[in-house]
C-alpha cells in the first residue's frame, strides 16, 4: 500500500468518526435541553440521521456507477437498494421523534447487512469494521435520543 493510499484511508475514517459528533452530541443534549427545546433539537437529529442514511445509500450508486464502467452492465441491484434508505428516511422524517429515530436506528442495521453482504463483492471489505462501530454508534444515540422525547 502506498503512503498516499494510506494516508487517504487515515483521512477517510477520521471523516467517519467526526461524523459521529452530531449524533451522540445531539443525543445528550436532548437529555440535557429544556423540553420546550425537544422538538427542535428532534427534528435536528433526524435530519442528520436521515442524511447520513441518505449517504450510505449513494454509496450503491457509486458501486453500480464502477461496476457498469468495468462489467457494463452492472447489477440493478446497487441502484434499487440505493435509493430505498433514502425513502425509508424519509418516513422517519415525517414521524414524531419518538418513532422516527429508533427508525433510523434499524435502517442503519439494515444498511449494514446490505453493505456486509455487497461490500465483499467489491473489494471493499475492510471498511465493514469501521462500518460496524458507526452503525452501533449512530443507532444507539438515534435510540438514546428517542428515549429522551
């Protein structure tokens, strides 16, 4: 591996782990802000979980992108799913905080299995570590928040 490769790796799960600085920050301060505040700050977290979910879904894009520009016709498989987390997130949205965050809590288990069974097919498997704490992290503040509500 290359010194480059290597730092972009170190660059890439230093950005995935400050992504976990919303969703657990978001988490305590529901426990800790005024309930009149509740709302706001719900909604806030939602939006970001919804995002993210968003985000690990656009990733089986870019996997179906790369495999129909190396094999030409790729599996519809990585654009079907990549669109669903979204459309799941977006239910979750429009759900008060109590119901839509331990919603995204299981759409985030759910991408996972997804990724840990697409990820090996593309050469990307040893990113499923890292994906395992973020999914835990990011679920169990969605449900900590959601406990708060």
């Amino acid at each position: 591996m290359s010194v480059h490769a290597d730092q972009t790796r170190k660059q890439v799960k230093l950005l995935a782990y400050a992504g976990l600085f919303p969703f657990v920050g978001l988490a305590v301060l529901l426990w800790l802000v005024d309930p009149d505040l509740h709302p706001f700050v719900a909604l806030a977290m939602t939006g970001y979980g919804a995002s993210i979910v968003s985000f690990l879904g656009g990733i089986h894009w870019g996997i179906g992108f790369r495999n129909v520009s190396r094999m030409h016709n790729a599996p519809l498989f990585n654009f079907g799913w990549g669109v669903v987390p979204s459309l799941l997130a977006w239910v979750a949205i429009t759900m008060p905080a109590y119901a839509g965050l331990p919603l995204l809590a299981a759409i985030l288990f759910l991408c996972y299995a997804v990724d840990r069974k697409t990820y090996p097919e593309v050469g990307l498997e040893e990113w499923l570590p890292m994906r395992w704490l973020l999914t835990w992290v990011a679920a169990l503040s969605c449900l900590l928040g959601a406990a708060a509500t």
